[in-house]
C-alpha cells in the first residue's frame, strides 16, 4: 500500500515537472515570435516608439521593454529619443528572413476572423500534409490553419486537393494579394485576435524552416 503511494507521488511529480516544462517551452516560443514580429514592425516604421509598437503588437509595454531590451543586445535594434530603429546587423537579419518568408498582415479573406497570411518562398517539398504546420499554428493561439502550395500552376491542400478546382474563389482571393510562385507555401490563419493569428502563421513558417536549418540562427 506503502508503495502504491509513493508510486502515484512519483508520477504526480514527473507530470507537474513535464506540464512545468511544456508552460516555459511555450513561453519562451512566444517572444521568439515576437521578437520576429518587432523586427518586422521596426522594419516597416524606423523609429516606433515602445507605446506605438506596444499597440501595434497588441501586447503590454512592460513585454515590450523587455522585448526591445533583448533585441538591443543582440545588436539588432537601438534607441534614442526619437525611438528604436534596427542597427545595420538588424536590416541584415530582417532581409535573410524575408529570403524566406514573406508576412501578409493586411491579407482578409472572407468569413475568417482576423485572417493573416505567410508566404513561404520555394520550400512545398518539405510538406507532407500540412497537420505539422497546423499544428504548430494552433500552438501559438491560431483558431485555425490552411497550409497551401503552388504546383504546376495550381493551388493546393498537401497531398488532399486542387483547391483551384475545389474553390476557386478563395484561390482568386489568394492571388489577389500574395505572388505565389511555383513550389511556394502560404499559410494562412485566423483567430478571436490578430495577435495569435500572427503568432500562429509565423510559427508554421519557422516550422517549415527549422527543417532546413535556414532560420535557428537568426531569431
């Protein structure tokens, strides 16, 4: 009886430890992904300041404070009074990741909340069906995910459908606002928050891209 107790104690410590572990996992993720973001954002506006980003990411300013602070030493980013802007190593950075992906933040599509979109350039053969990148998106709070390539002219669901021939309006809206070339992936996503859209469509690109090994060393 003795034993049965202290067995059920054991395996009550190791899930608490795994749970622990899998809380910090997603944690660190998530400014991984946010960091991403910032460039992106420091990118596109030089010189937002913390509340200006703050908003734009939809996040606090605390977060953010400690987001630019990790960016600075990196040497990706510095501050003056005017705001932060990326260093020349940060613009270097933000061109090696846009070689390989493309952020499509004011794509809409019709009956997705918040839908946002990734372009993945020239990487559809290291996607199998998709339910990875799925995945990985729901992980970081998407509602939901369509992972899509471009092959032989057409439009995609991996290995399941020609959407060009399934739905064509959702292809036509597709082209409409992102340059798909051919063995490219879109990834588009969607959510109660643009936020988590984001954060679930950058993080089935990284997924793609960890696989080749083209992106651990940047962000």
């Amino acid at each position: 009886m003795q034993q049965s107790k202290e067995l059920k104690r054991f395996i009550l410590k190791i899930i608490k430890h795994s749970i622990r572990l899998s809380v910090e996992s997603l944690k660190n993720l998530t400014v991984k992904i946010d960091r991403l973001r910032a460039l992106f954002v420091l990118s596109s506006y030089p010189g937002v300041g913390r509340k200006r980003l703050s908003s734009v990411l939809d996040v606090g300013e605390g977060y953010v404070r400690n987001i630019i602070g990790s960016l600075k030493r990196d040497g990706l980013v510095r501050e003056d009074r005017v705001g932060n802007f990326l260093t020349s190593r940060g613009k270097a950075v933000v061109r090696s990741i846009s070689d390989h992906l493309v952020a499509h933040f004011d794509f809409n599509v019709a009956g997705f909340q918040n839908s946002k979109a990734v372009l993945v350039k020239g990487l559809s053969e290291h996607i199998k069906m998709g339910l990875e990148e799925r995945d990985a998106a729901i992980r970081m709070g998407a509602t939901g995910a369509l992972i899509i390539t471009c092959s032989g002219g057409n439009f995609w669901f991996p290995g399941l459908v020609n959407l060009s021939d399934a739905n064509p309006e959702l292809v036509q809206s597709i082209k409409g606002q992102i340059k798909m070339d051919e063995k490219d992936v879109v990834i588009i996503t969607w959510s109660k928050s643009a936020k988590d859209s984001e954060r679930g469509a950058l993080n089935a690109a990284i997924e793609i891209l960890e696989k080749t090994g083209k992106i651990s060393a940047l962000i």
